[in-house]
C-alpha cells in the first residue's frame, strides 16, 4: 500500500505509522467478545493484524477507513442523527 495519499483539502495523509500517529487500528466488540482466556500476545497480535485501519487527515479531519477490496484509504461520509 502507498505511505501517503492527497487528502481533498490538499494535506498530505501519511499511512506509515511510523511518519504518523493518526493511524487507528478499530477493532470490533464481537472480535472482542471472541477472545478466549488466556489472552496471549498470538491473540492480541491476530485482533490487531485483522482490524480495520481508519487514517485522519491532520489538514480537515476526514476520516478514512482502509477498503480492503479497492486496496486503498476511502473517505467515508459521517452521518449525524
Ligand atoms: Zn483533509
């Protein structure tokens, strides 16, 4: 995957986690609940390689989630009410 892409306010999102620390890795409550005791470092290792990785542009604060399918960070619309 590319380490960086245009956001449309013209800041430069880099993807690199270690350029930048507005990289989120979301894990879901049912990934959650799936955990069994004991919780080993393979279990946490796993939830964090298979979680959905979410980006924030520093320049306006879109949010964008990684498209596993497209192979490539998506603006995603935020809904209110
Ligand atoms: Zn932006």
């Amino acid at each position: 995957m590319a380490s960086k892409f245009l956001c449309d306010c013209g800041y430069q999102v880099r993807t690199n986690s270690f350029e930048d620390h507005s990289i989120y890795s979301l894990i879901t409550s049912n990934d959650i609940d799936a955990v069994k005791e004991p919780i080993t470092e393979n279990v946490l290792s796993n939830l964090w390689f298979n979680s959905q990785r979410m980006v924030e542009c520093r320049g306006c604060g879109t949010l964008y989630l990684w498209d596993k399918e497209a192979k490539k960070y998506i603006a995603k619309k935020i809904v209110n009410g």
